[in-house]
C-alpha cells in the first residue's frame, strides 16, 4: 500500500478564501450592473426602501446608530442619514470605493460582515436588505447581527419569499459566486424568534404565475378588480397573505429569561 498524506490544516482556509473571492467579484460585478448612480430601483427594491423609511421616522428618538448590512452601492444609506449615524457593509470593495465619494455623510466599511471586528452592541438599528438569502450559515448571520445590536435594537429586514420565487418564471440561474438560499415566511420565523420578537411580518409587490399563483395573480382577475375600484385592496390583500416577492420583518431584540436582553 502507498503511503496517505497527511492532511493539509490550511486546505479549508483556502477553499474559504476562494470562496470569498467569487462572491466578492459576483457582488461588485453585480451591482455595478445594477445599483450605481443612474440605475433605476426595481419596484420591489423601491418598496422595501418606503417600508424601511417609513419604519425609522415611526420611532419616537432621536438620532440613532444604523448599520446596513450588505449595503451594495449604498444607495439606501444615503437616504437613511437623516436618521443618524449610518454605516453600510457590503463584500463589493470597489464599489464601496466610488460610494464613500457619492454619500459622503455615511460611512462604508468593505469586507465579509461574519468575520470583520465589530462593537458588540453598538448599534440601535440594523437593517438588511436581500441579504440572508445570500447567507450560508443564516442561523449565524441572525446571532451576529443580534449581537451588533444594543438591548432595545431593532432588526429591519427584506428577503426574498421563497414560496413565490418558486412560483415564479424566469428567474436567473444562480451565477458563480452567488448563494441562494431563500426561506419562506415559516422559515424566516424559525430563524428570527430565538432571539428576536417580531414586530411586524409582512410581504411586498405580490407576483408569480405559476400553481396557485396563477389563479391569485391573474391578469383577468386584477382587471376586473381594478374596473371597479379594488385594485388597491387586492394588493394589499395578497401582500398580507404573504403572497409578495419580498418578505419583510420589522423585529426587537429579545429580552431573554433571565431579565436581560438577549447578547
């Protein structure tokens, strides 16, 4: 018999590394596509960002420190800077790069959010767009960003629905680089409740077409809904029934057994 080799303790580190270096190039790649200066917000995008404005100007405080996680071009913490201190964390180094010159009053920090060092309980508000979808270890993510957060925090988070995104034709083909893991609004309480009282559950711009969703997002349906007035009310229907695109979560750090708020 030949010889075993020994096995490499750095092998793991690199692979990760590879990793990290495919999503960071999908990411900067991705959003200098899509989210630069110029470019147009899709309307779930625009939704989530009315949703998350609407949600800071209803707390009753002052000036608050807010963290984006996986900010993308930074488009969203130059709105949220009327609220307070906003800093926006995102893989895509070189588009954080041209970001710091277009919202100067924000500030960015390039690199992965699960490993960079980070004041514990730091910030009163953490808010995420579409990023736990792209999370690979979610479980962690919700204990990390839990942790960022000081003991009456709040959590503003949108991700994608899985049950209509699977309802959904057309969707892109996962690209090197992406993780996808989308969670529907079950899933999403599973994650969340451990450590989290959710606020408010909710989900945006209903779509889909196919299975059941046909028959709720029929283009006949809504016309005739819309002819006599209740185009609005089906909407909002549908967006209660967590029929939209987007899932969204306002949340508060939970207080744990033991009087304190959860670390």
């Amino acid at each position: 018999m030949g010889s075993m080799a020994s096995p490499d303790p750095s092998a793991s580190t690199r692979a990760g590394s590879e990793d990290a270096d495919l999503q960071r190039q999908f990411w900067n790649a991705w959003n200098a596509r899509f989210r630069e200066e110029g470019m147009q917000l899709p309307p779930p995008n625009a939704r989530q960002a009315q949703t998350v404005l609407g949600w800071l100007r209803g707390t009753d405080r002052g000036p608050r420190d807010i963290v984006e996680v996986g900010c993308g071009s930074g488009w969203l913490c130059g709105l949220m800077t009327e609220f307070g201190k906003v800093q926006g964390i995102d893989l895509a180094d070189e588009v954080l790069a041209r970001s710091r010159a277009r919202f100067r009053e924000a500030t960015f920090t390039a690199g992965d959010f699960m490993r960079m060092e980070l004041p514990p309980a730091g910030a009163h508000v953490v808010v995420a767009l579409e990023v736990l979808s792209h999370v690979s270890d979610q479980p962690a993510f919700i204990s990390r960003v839990a942790q960022l957060l000081r003991g009456d925090g709040v959590l503003m988070l949108a991700t994608q629905n899985r049950f209509v995104l699977e309802r959904t034709a057309g969707v892109t083909p996962k690209a090197p680089g992406q993780v996808r893991q989308w969670v529907d609004a079950a899933e999403l309480r599973r994650l969340l409740e451990p450590q989290f009282e959710i606020l408010q559950l909710t989900s945006l711009h209903p779509t889909g077409h196919l299975g059941v969703l046909r028959w709720v997002n029929s283009g006949r349906l809504e016309s005739l809904l819309s002819s006599i007035g209740l185009a609005n009310a089906w909407t909002s229907l549908r967006e209660k029934w967590l029929l939209g695109h987007t899932l969204m979560v306002h949340a508060r750090k939970r207080v744990s057994q033991f009087g304190g708020k959860v670390p």
